[in-house]
C-alpha cells in the first residue's frame, strides 16, 4: 500500500513530466518552417552609370530587399556579352563582384539571391550600356556656341553621351555622321536664346538616341523653346526617348522633339522610331512646324501631334508605320480667322486624329484623300470656309477613331454662308454623339448646318450616323448644290426646312436609314419660291414631321413619296402642283401605317389654277377635322372658301369623313377627270355648285357612308351645269336642302340619295331627263332605316322643269310651304311651277306621290305613262 510521500512524489513526477513537453511544444512551434511566406527581392547597384571601354564595373547587392531579415547569398553572371567579347565577373558569391568590358556594348549582369534554408530566392538582370572610349560627356548649360564633330568612324559607336540635362542658350552645331546617346530621362533643351542646326546627309545622318537601349531605357527627348528659322533637323535619327512629360505651355506629354509655344523647327528627310508619346509635338499654344518634309515614324506610340495652326507644314512624302496609337494627333485648336491653308493627304493609309474640337475661322481646304479618326463626341465647326474636294479615285474621310466600339464623334457644324463651303466625294461615318446647339430645335447631326450656314454636297456617303446625317437648322440652313450622295444606315438621313428640299436630287440614294430619308420639319415654303421637289433615289421618301405651309408655286415630281407624321397639315396657300405618271404616282401617306397613325391631309386655300394633282395617291389622313371657313371636317383633301384644285388620275383612300372636301362657302373644283375614291367614309363632300365637276369615269369603292355628299347649299343662277351618272352605280347623297336657282340637267342612270326631311327646291329648272334603260332615281338615303326625305318642290314657272324615266320614292317627310295649305309629297308644283312628269315611277311618299297647284301635265293620264304605288294620299292635280 501505497504512502502518502509515495502518491506525493508520484504527482510531483507527473507535473514535472508535463511541463517538460509543453516547453518542447513551444520549442518546436518557434522553429521557422519552408512553408513560412518570407520574400527576397534581388536588385542590382551598379557604377560608373555609363562606363567606357577597359573601365571596371562594380556591382553590388546591398539594396535587394529582405524585409524578414532571414539573410541570403549573392551568385553573380555574366548572362549576355557584345559578340566576341571575353569579360566575365570577378567573382561570382559575394554581395559585391566586378567586371571588365572589353567591347563596346551592352552588358547583361545576372543576381540571384538565396537562403536555402527557407527554400527561396529572387533572380534580377541589368543591362549595362558600355561606350567606346575616347566619348565625350555633355552636360549643363552652354551660352556660347556648341560643335559636334563626327568623333568615331563607326557609325555604331557614340560620339557623345549627355549624362545629364543639356540647355543650350547659343547654337548648337551638329555635323553629319555624329552619334549622340542620351542617358535616362535626360533632355537636350534648346533655350529662347539658342538654335539647334543637326543637318546630315542622306549617306551620312545623325543619330539621337538612349544611352541604353538594350536595358529598355528612354531620355527624355529634345526641347525647342526658341523661333528662330534656323532650328533644323535634317537627315537625323531620333529614338528611344519620350521617358516623361515636357513642360509645355499648353498641355505637357511625352516628346522626342517637343516644340514649344514659342518654338519653331524644320525638320526633314529624319526617321522617329521606338519613341513613347509623341515623336513630333507642337506645343497647341502655338508650337510651329516651319518645313516638314519626307521624314519616316516608325513603331512610336504617336507620331505627329499638333494644333491646327501648323497642320499645313506636314507634307504628303512623310511615311508613317505602325505608330500604335496615332499618325497625325490634332488637338483642340482654332485655324484662325485669315489663315488659308491645304491640309495634304497623308502618306498611304495614315489619318489625322482628331483629339479635341477644332474651330475653323479662316479657310481651310482638304486635300483628296485626306482621312479624319475623330475622338468620341469630337466637333469640327465652321465659321469660315471648310472646301473638302476629294475625287472618284482618293475621296475625304471623316470617321470616328473607335467605331469597332461604336463610339461617336459629334459631327461637323456648318456656322458660315461662304459660298465655297463644299463636300465632295466625302465619307462621314459615326457622327452624332450629341445635339449640336442650332438656333432652332438641337439635334444631333453628322453635318448640321445652322439658320445662317451654307453648304454643298455632292458624291458623298453618310453612313451609320446617330441623329441626322445631314440637317439644315429650320430657323434658315441653306443647301447649295446637292447631288448624287449616299445617305446609309443612319437614324435620319436628312433633315431640312421646306425652302431647301428644292435642291435635293433624284440620284442619291438612301438605304436603311431607321427612321426618315428625307425629312421636313413644320416649316414655310416661301412666297417667291418657285421650284421642284424631285422624285428620291431608290424610293426613298420625304417624312413630313410638322406642318407644312406652301405659300410658293411648289411642284413634285413623278414618283415622289411622303410621309407624314401624325396630324401634320400641309396648307397650299401658294400653289402645289404634283405631277405623278401612270408609271410613277405621287404619294401622300401616313408615316406609321403599322401603327394606325394617320396625319391631317392637304388642305388648299388658294384659287391658282397650277393646283392640280395628276396621278397622285392621297392615303390615310382625316386624323382631325380641318379648320374650314364654313364647318370644319377632317379629309384627306380639303379645299377652302376660295381654294381651287384639279384632280386627275387620282387616288384618295381610307380617309376618315372625306375623302375629297370642297368647302361650303366656296370651294371649287377646276378640272376633275377619272380618279378613284376607295374605303373613305364619304369619297366626296362638295356643295351644289361644284357638283357638276364630277366626272362619270371616276370609280368608287367601298366608301362606307356616301360616294358623293352634297351639302345643303344653292346652285347659284348663273350656272347651267348637268350633274353626271358615277360610275359603278354610284350614288349622290344629298345631306342638306338645295336650293336650285341655275339651270340642272341629271344625266339618265344618275341615282340621288337624300337624308332625311332634305327637299330640292327649284328656282331656276330642273331636267331630269332619263330613258328606259337608264332611268333617274332620287330617292332616301336610308330605305332600310325608314327615314324619309322631303321631296322636290318646283317654285319656277321654267317650262324645262322635267321629271322622264325617272324613279321618286320614299319623300314626304314633311310639308312642302306651298301658297295655302301645306302638303307632303314626293313632287310638288307651287302656284307659279311648271313641270312635266312622264314616264317615272313615283311611290312609297308619305303623303301625295305628287301635289300640284301650279302648271303640269296631265300626269295622271295614261299618255304621261307614269305610275304610281304606295302614296297615302294619291295624287293631286
């Protein structure tokens, strides 16, 4: 049995046990592990920073990174050598080391660091410029003059190395054959005060370049702050610089020769290649290229950047490869107000990129073939003179930098009526990214011309445009000439107010435009206007988006099609002659049939006899009633108190109410002749008077309510007129009581339809004279619905008055005001009427068939071979 100091002893061993494995515990977890996140990062020091020939290089590896302190080894190599070279480290495990270069060129020196231990390392590379001996440094500041000789024969090996900024306040000469590597980030600057002439020779150039090519190092570039003429580059070599931004005046970017506000320089005959930003920059303050001739840009970021004031100096010898951004940047600039100068074509496929919006003031001319890469929402206006005049063979291109993203740039703004502003064989492409700010409505526009602007445009394409590819401000923009374009693809193709679509031609042509081809806003044809809207290419239409007001002498072509927007107007109170053929109608329509939509109608007003729509198609307006003088209705043609039209070979459909209305108070018909009235609810409304211009050869379909109304009105006493038999068995409707006061004649066949309780009344003669095979009807126009009209009542003593093969039915509605007592009756003669019934049928009264206290034959007789049926109170004679 166990004592207490045994178990005493026995726990103590235990907790001595534990403590002892917790403490190897803590032990183990403190020992670091390859599975730790430590990071070496190797970098090398080097010196000199550019060494010659025979000069030891010294490398070291105390500025790698090792931010855990774990420590590390250094193992060094030679990794590249200039060819034929024999140099190699002087040591290849320690922090330092050193080499020997024995060649001129670059060095590739390799540092790896590693702690084995915790399983890493880093590996870095520098490449080591090595120059030639006998190089001369160039450095600071010069206020006297500057020569560079040729010092090498080779024209591999540098003559000179600007190890720091150089600022040159005198001249500085350059000879032909002369290399000039430049170290990193450096700049040589050409002072207010000083001039650089670096003039070599087609076999003999002069090079700048960076100190480190192979190490992917730039200088900074060349900076020329004086004007002086005598700054010149010719036959050079330009490479490798644009390492950061120049101060310009203006906006700072990188530049191998940056030319500041102030500056000027010729260059020619020179190659940029491997250049960041700009090889060439004009300041946009004011930079001037004075000569630019036959220089090549090769695989630059950008090649030219420049203002508009200088766009001139750049020639069309200049070539341009594989510039990955731009060949030509103008920037947001003005041509001033006096310049006038040629923009050349650039060489091969190269453009001009538009960067920034560009006022044009003075006149500016394009050269065929010149192309434009234009920046999103990009404006070129113009406030001067814009002559692009490119040809068949080399047109002008206008087009936006990133269309594949379809990005838009604004468009060009017409702001100036010179006379020479031109379009020709232009292409203008993804315009329209915003509204231009017009006098009128804004909009947006690939070419908007203001309410003051003028411009021509012939042999060009618009394509792909938001908004209009051409637009006129409806305040006054003024088209000159305008022919043979190509309007694609575009939300609108053109946009104008009435006064210019005379100058639109029938050969250009529109496809696919989604919303309109032509387009006329709520506009005024003016009074001394006298010309000829054309008949569009490829059966494009005109879109009439507003009312429309005629006041000129206007004419439309054979084949002309418009479409009008809903409830548009277009009031003649000029004179609109449309002349459409058998091949090639007119056509006024609705602009959105699908939809149901229909405009207002044309609506005449004026008495000139040019009025006259031959083979026109009028379709789907009556959306409103029409402002009448007398009572207003809705129509597809409505002619006024003192308008007048001529219609033939027409076709008037799916009007609501009328499809033709001749105005109560006057309105008049001229010359009517074989048109066709179809799915109208009324064909014609019209009072007596112009009845009779209502010819027997026209045709009516399926005209729900009339195919000719006539209104209550008066046939005036001076009228001799013969109302003639429609065709297809087509009625007149009668809605209103006329007073006859002229002499009429019915043709036989004719059918009268009268509402109900409507009386014809004679004052003048009536003479309805039909035969056995084409008898006369007057009759209700609702038999069906039992309603009754009032009968004809003779008030004249006209011994012409004549009822012959004719049918009277379903009259007596109400009493004729006879002297005495008053009757009803399908015929009644007054004390002082005469009239002569035979051979008619006359039935179904409401009251006599016939009541006469006037002058009549004997009509009941049986040598009148009348008969009559279903008249209450018989007849009285």
């Amino acid at each position: 049995m166990k004592t207490k100091l045994d178990l005493f002893k026995t726990t103590l061993l235990m907790l001595t046990l534990l403590s002892l494995l917790m403490l190897v515990s803590c032990i183990e977890d403190n020992t670091p592990t390859p599975d730790e996140n430590y990071e070496l990062t190797a970098v090398i020091d080097y010196s000199p920073e550019t060494p010659e020939v025979d000069e030891e290089v010294s490398v070291n590896a105390y500025a790698s990174i090792d931010p855990d302190m774990i420590g590390y080894e250094a193992t060094w190599a030679l990794v590249t050598t200039p060819d034929g070279s024999k140099a190699s480290m002087a040591t290849n495990t320690s922090l330092e080391s050193s080499f020997t270069p024995d060649l001129e060129g670059t060095y590739e020196v390799s540092l790896t660091i590693t702690n084995d231990e915790n399983e890493i390392s880093d590996t870095a590379t520098k490449s080591i410029m090595v120059v030639a001996k006998g190089t001369t440094e160039l450095s600071g500041s010069y206020s006297e003059d500057l020569i560079l000789e040729d010092i090498h024969e080779d024209p591999d090996q540098a003559d000179y190395l600007v190890v720091d900024n150089l600022y040159i306040g005198a001249k500085m000469s350059v000879a032909p054959g002369v290399v000039i590597h430049v170290q990193e980030n450096k700049a040589i600057t050409i002072l207010e005060s000083g001039t650089i002439s670096a003039e070599g020779t087609a076999q003999d150039s002069i090079t700048f370049t960076s100190a480190n090519i192979e190490g992917a190092t730039l200088w900074k570039g060349i900076f020329i702050q004086s004007g002086t003429s005598q700054n010149k580059l010719s036959y050079t070599n330009i490479a490798y610089a644009g390492n950061s931004e120049i101060d310009f005046t203006g906006a700072n970017y990188k530049a191998a020769v940056g030319v500041g506000a102030s500056g000027k320089a010729n260059i020619d005959n020179s190659t940029f290649a491997n250049n960041e930003g700009y090889a060439v920059y004009a300041d946009d303050d004011g930079g001037l290229l004075a000569n630019f001739t036959a220089n090549h840009f090769a695989s630059n970021e950008h090649a030219v950047g420049v203002w508009a004031g200088t766009v001139d100096a750049i020639d069309e010898s200049t070539t341009f490869e594989s510039n990955s951004q731009s060949d030509v940047t103008i920037f947001a600039s003005t041509h001033a107000e006096g310049n006038e100068t040629t923009w050349s074509k650039l060489n091969g496929s190269a453009a001009y990129t538009l960067a920034g919006d560009l006022k044009i003031n003075g006149t500016l001319t394009l050269s065929p073939g010149v192309q434009f890469h234009i920046v999103e929402n990009v404006d070129i206006s113009v406030y001067g003179a814009l002559i692009a005049k490119g040809d068949a063979t080399d047109g002008i291109v206008f087009t936006s930098k990133s269309p594949e993203e379809n990005l838009h740039w604004q468009g060009i703004y017409i702001g100036s009526a010179d006379g020479r502003n031109a379009l020709e064989y232009v292409t203008i492409s993804y315009a329209g990214s915003s509204d231009f700010d017009f006098t009128g409505y804004n909009h947006a526009a690939a070419c908007g011309v203001e309410s003051d602007g003028k411009i021509s445009v012939t042999n060009s394409r618009f394509e792909n445009n938001l908004g209009y590819g051409l637009y006129l401000d409806d305040d006054g923009g003024q088209l000159g000439t305008f022919a043979k374009n190509t309007f694609i693809n575009n939300d609108r193709a053109v946009g104008l107010p009435a006064n210019e679509a005379e100058d639109l031609d029938s050969e250009s042509t529109f496809t696919n435009n989604a919303n309109a081809d032509v387009e006329i806003f709520s506009s005024t044809y003016g009074a001394s206007n006298t010309s000829t809207w054309p008949s569009l290419g490829n059966d494009a239409s005109y879109r009439v988006s507003g009312n429309l007001y005629i006041e000129g002498a206007l004419t439309v072509d054979a084949g002309a099609l418009f479409e009008v927007d809903e409830d548009k107007l277009i009031t003649v109170s000029g004179s609109l002659t449309a002349n459409g053929t058998a091949a090639n109608h007119v056509v006024f329509t609705s602009s959105n049939l699908s939809g149901g939509l229909r405009w207002k109608g044309l609506y005449f007003t004026s008495s000139s006899s040019l009025n006259h729509l031959t083979y026109t198609e009028v379709a789907h307006a009556g959306n409103s009633p029409i402002d009448f003088s007398g009572t207003n209705h809705a129509a597809g043609i409505g002619v006024d108190r003192y308008g007048k039209i001529s219609l033939t070979n027409c076709t008037v459909t799916d009007h609501t109410e009328f499809g033709l209305y001749i105005d109560n108070d006057g309105g008049q018909i001229e010359t009517f002749t074989t048109n066709h009235f179809e799915n109208n609810e009324h064909a014609i409304g019209l009072p007596a008077n112009e009845v009779d211009a209502i010819d027997g050869a026209t045709t009516f379909s399926n005209n729900s309510q009339s195919a000719v109304a006539v209104f209550a009105s008066d046939l005036a006493d001076t009228k001799t007129v013969t109302w003639n038999k429609l065709s297809q068995n087509a009625a007149y409707r009668i809605r209103g009581n006329v007073e006859i006061d002229g002499v009429l004649t019915i043709a036989p066949g004719t059918t009268l339809t009268m509402d109900e309780d409507v009386q014809l009344e004679v004052y003048g003669a009536l003479i309805a004279e039909g035969s056995s095979a084409e008898i006369i009807t007057f009759t209700s126009s609702n038999i069906q619905g039992g309603l009754l009209w009032k009968g004809i009542f003779i008030q004249s003593s006209d011994s012409r008055n004549s009822l012959n093969h004719t049918l009277i039915s379903y009259g007596g509605k109400s009493d004729h005001e006879f002297f005495g007592e008053n009757f009803s009756a399908n015929v009644g003669v007054n004390r002082s009427g005469n009239l002569t019934i035979t051979n008619s049928t006359i039935s179904n009264s409401g009251g006599y068939g016939v009541y006469s206290i006037g002058t009549t034959n004997a009509f009941s007789g049986a040598s009148a071979n009348n008969t009559f049926m279903n008249n209450p109170l018989g007849n009285s004679q």
